[in-house]
C-alpha cells in the first residue's frame, strides 16, 4: 500500500525521507483528548517525539513518523484530540486536520480510554468515522489490571467489532494491536498471524527466563546443534535469535531470549535493548517457555515473568531445567505446586515440565506440552454451549444484587482465541464483582478444556437484542 506522496503542510514531520514519496501503509490515531493517543503514537515510533501530558489539547497539528511493529514498518499519524466543533475556531481547524489524516490514512486506530468507558464524544467520533471508507480498529487504552474490563466491554457498542486492549505506556498489549494491524500494513510474511491460523504456519515459542537459567542450551538442545552460545557467565545472550524447527509434523519458530533481570539490577544501555528485545519476543510469540532453575523455583523474577507472560495473553509452558541435579525432587515438586497455587492462582493448570537441557531428558515431552497448549489457546466454544453453561453457573451461584436490583447475566459469546476471550451481555457491567468473575473464568476451564491458558472476560452493558424483554 502506498502512503501520501509529499505531506499536507499543516503537518508536523519527524524522521527521515519528510516529504519524499513513501511505499509505507500509513495509520492514523484519533480519539478524544487524553486518551493517550500521543503515548500510542511515541511507542510506535520508539521515540518521544510528541509531548505527553494529562492536560487535554497538548497535541494540535499532525505529526507524521516512521514506525514498526515486530519488525512490520508503517508510517504513523498522531493527531489532535477530536472535539465536537464546527465553526472558524481553532479547535473546529485541528479537527479538519484529524479528518484529512483520516481520509490519507489505510487504516485508523481510534483510540478510548477503558478506564472512563465509552463518552457522548466518543460515540459522536464513531459516527463520523463510520461515515469514512478508512478501516477502523478500536484501541482500548490504559487497560493495564483490571480496572478497564468494564470499559472495554462498553466498546463494543461502537461497532467497529472487537477492541483491542492496550496499555501504550506500559507495552502492555501489542501483540494483539499487530494482529490486528497486519491486514493493512506491509508484514513480513514470517510474520504474518495469517500464517500462523490452523495450524498451516509456524508456532512461535520464546524462550525466556532469569540469566543463567539454561535457555541458550536448551534452545541448543532442541535443535541437536551448538546453534547459539552458552556460557557460565550471565548475559552470554543479548539479541533474540529465532531459528525454524519441527516437532511431530508442525512447523515451529524458537526464539532464544537474553536474561531477565529486574529493571532496577539492569544498568548497562546494551543489556537494557536486550531485555527489552525479551519483552518484544514475548508479545509477538503465540508459547512462551519460563526456563527457571530446578534450585530456585519460581522465584520473585521467575513471577513476574510469568505474569507478565499471562496479561500478555500468550500460552506459558514451564520448563524446570537441571532436575538432574535436584536431590529431593519429590519435595521440589511439591514446592513448584503449592507457589503456583499460591502464586498465579489466576490461570489454572499451567503445563510444567522438569527438564535436563545438558542431558537432553525430556525435551520431546516439553515439545508435547507446547503443542497442546497451544492447541488449548486456540480453541473456540460455540455460543449455544456458552450459553447453557452461564444458565447453569447462574443458576448455582446468583450474581449478588446491584443497588437492591438484580443483576441479569443476559448472554454470552466468544469473541476472539488466542487467548481465549468471551463477552458477557449484562444489565450492570460496573456492579459485576471481581469474585463473580473469576468464579466465571474459572468455571469456564473444565467444561471446555481451557486449562492451564489465561481466558479474558468482558463486561458488556448493551443488551443482548435475542433475550426475552424481563
């Protein structure tokens, strides 16, 4: 797709090339004032270019960069929060800006804020939008923890389809932005999520884990190779390095990551690129494998990976490494159990294999482990069985009542895999308590073997136009 040839002047220009002819996919980031459009659009680009600050209006004219997403270029517009004007004033003449990047643009991101939920402003935008033949991906932003469940639930009443969550300041999120991105930008076909559907493509797995931890030998272990370096010294690895490999019959991408340290241990400027290198790999992979030391079994880092791993939505596998050397390994797997009970308690049943990487035992098992979790993360459970099962899960435990009123579970659908994520249609999205929802997800897992992968669970207000009026 063919961007702009030279750009309106009214724009503000950053990166190199401004004004020449461009052969990049151009997107375009609207919404409301502060939402975080310009926090988006500096995270793209991987560079503070535009002014971020809670006061609304700070971003007036377009601004124009180059910018990529797991390697995918593209040129992004950041653009003026829209406000509902239309005379000779300053405002009505950012919004005439918005517009034209709208009209330029191959496809739009409008951006809210699922803390907030869905405005008057908002849905006016929406209107507008839907007035234009540019495509729209909706962005819930600042949906970092739960507090922006409800609101995302909210949008998708704009009707634009399913939001993508995001928290642009703090990462969190774009893998599922590049999912959604990669029909109208310019993806390397490795990269392409298309390839990757039913199986037809290559899995991604990344292998991470805390320096030392045995992934550059296990990543070596695999492949029957000294393909990457190992040595006793932490930090040997710094750049991911993905290599292609098969296990019984599907086709898979390893990726070997440089060590996890905390942020605050980490000084050095190229140690930092490598971990943040880790972190890209992560959200871009569909399993992720934590290496972690048979003698130091989920540790602060080795949970905080994990975690990390999880609100990203990608599939984990844990691989305990040097079982070898494990004295008591009846009491370190039960150590294992109990933290992860304990510990993530949020996603049940997480795949856990005890390796030796030096040895090469059970490495076709954790292989075995990757592939059903995988399949696991990919699966999609019809509406009508949904639907039985909340009328029985409701029926066995009644939501508790909101403001003296009842809250009606309505209906609901699964929107999207990869992770697993379901609506629900309900009179009082706010009023759903955090224990009544996970009391959801985890009834969700046995009955449709949805063990051991994170499930997302969205709030919908909107009613569901099939249930009875009651």
């Amino acid at each position: 797709m063919t961007g702009p040839e030279s750009p309106d002047q009214g724009a503000n220009h950053e990166g190199e090339g401004q004004g020449a002819v461009r052969d990049l996919a151009v997107v375009a980031i609207i919404g409301r004032p502060n939402v975080g459009k310009s926090t988006l659009f500096n995270r793209l680009s991987g560079k503070r270019l535009a002014l971020v600050d809670n006061m609304p209006g700070v971003t007036r004219d377009r601004r124009e960069a180059d910018a990529t997403l797991a390697g995918a270029p593209f040129r992004v517009i950041d653009t003026a929060g829209l406000e509902d004007v239309h005379d000779s004033s300053l405002e009505a003449r950012m919004r005439a800006q918005t517009e034209q990047a709208v009209r330029d643009a191959d496809v739009v991101l409008f951006v809210i804020d699922s803390r907030e939920g869905i405005s008057a402003l908002d849905t006016l935008v929406a209107q507008d939008l839907r007035k234009q033949k540019t495509p729209v991906i909706v962005v819930a932003n600042k949906a970092e923890g739960r507090a922006g469940i409800s609101g995302t639930g909210e949008a998708y009443s704009l009707g634009f389809g399913a939001p993508i969550s995001i928290s642009a300041e703090h990462g969190e999120g774009m893998g599922d932005l590049f999912d959604a991105l990669a029909p109208y930008i310019d993806v390397p076909r490795y990269l392409d999520p298309e390839e990757d559907e039913e199986g037809s493509g290559r899995i991604h797995v990344a292998i991470v884990g805390r320096p030392n931890a045995g992934k550059s030998t296990l990543m070596n272990a695999l492949l029957g190779e000294e393909r990457v370096l190992t040595a006793p010294e932490a930090g040997t690895t710094r750049d991911s390095i993905a290599v292609d490999f098969e296990h019984a019959g599907r086709a898979l991408r390893l990726i070997d990551t440089a060590g996890m340290r905390r942020r605050a241990r980490v000084s050095e400027r190229v140690e930092q690129m490598a971990v943040d290198d880790a972190l890209r790999a992560i959200r871009l992979a569909h399993v992720v494998i934590l290496v972690m030391d048979a003698e130091q079994v989920l540790d602060k880092q080795d949970l905080t990976i994990a975690r990390w791993v999880l609100e990203e939505g990608r599939a984990l596998v844990i691989a305990v490494n040097k079982w070898d050397a494990v004295a008591d390994r009846k009491a370190s797997q039960q150590r294992l159990s109990d933290r992860l009970q304990t510990s993530l308690p949020q996603v049940l049943g997480i795949p856990t294999v005890t390796i030796s990487a030096l040895r090469g035992q059970r490495l076709d098992a954790l292989l075995d482990d990757v592939l059903k979790i995988y399949d696991v993360w990919n699966r999609r459970v019809s509406t009508g069985q949904l639907n039985r099962w909340l009328e029985a899960m409701r029926s066995a435990h009644s939501p508790p009542l909101a403001h003296g009123r009842t809250n009606k579970l309505r209906y609901m659908t699964q929107v999207k895999a990869r992770p697993p994520t379901f609506a629900l249609f309900l009179s009082q999205p706010g009023d759903l308590p955090d224990s009544y929802q996970r009391y959801l997800v985890n009834g969700l897992r046995e009955p449709f073997g949805l063990i051991g992968v994170p499930i997302r669970l969205l709030l919908r207000g909107t009613k569901n136009p099939y249930a009875e009026n009651d």
